[in-house]
C-alpha cells in the first residue's frame, strides 16, 4: 500500500516537472523566434540603407565627374592665356 502512494507522488512530481519543463522551452523558441525577426528587421533595414547609399554614391560620382570634366575645360594651360588677352 505505501509502495503504490510513493508510486502515485512519483508520478505526480514527474508530470509537475515535465510541464513546467515543456513551459520553459516554449518560453525559450518564444524568444529566440523573437530575436530572430529582429535580427531579421535589422538586416533589411541595413539592406535597404545599403541601396540608398549606393544610389546616392552612383549619382554623387556622376555629379564628380561632370564637375571634373567642367573644371577641365575651365582650366588654362599654362604658358597660353585666354581668347582676347
């Protein structure tokens, strides 16, 4: 008879544990599931900032290059003066 009553608490206890023991691990993917959609927010935005600065560095150097080029034909070779001196 108290073999059987220890048997019951036993059982009782180990379905305790393993409950709360599934509880944590739910707990646990809940949280790393969450981590992963902010790792995953932060490397679209990096992604998106990305872009726009190879945008903005595409139409920088074009921008570079035309000031180069005008400034190259505003440029006087030395020895040689301008049209009308």
């Amino acid at each position: 008879m108290v073999l059987a009553f220890v048997a019951l608490w036993l059982a009782i206890f180990l379905s305790w544990t393993l409950y709360y023991l599934v509880c944590i691990l739910r707990d646990a993917r809940d949280t790393v599931n969450g981590v992963k959609k902010a790792a995953d927010a932060i490397e679209s935005a990096a992604g998106h900032v990305k872009d726009k600065l190879g945008a903005f560095m595409n139409i920088a150097s074009i921008g570079a290059e035309g000031v180069k080029i005008f400034m190259d034909k505003m440029m006087v070779p030395k020895g040689r003066k301008k049209k009308g001196e």
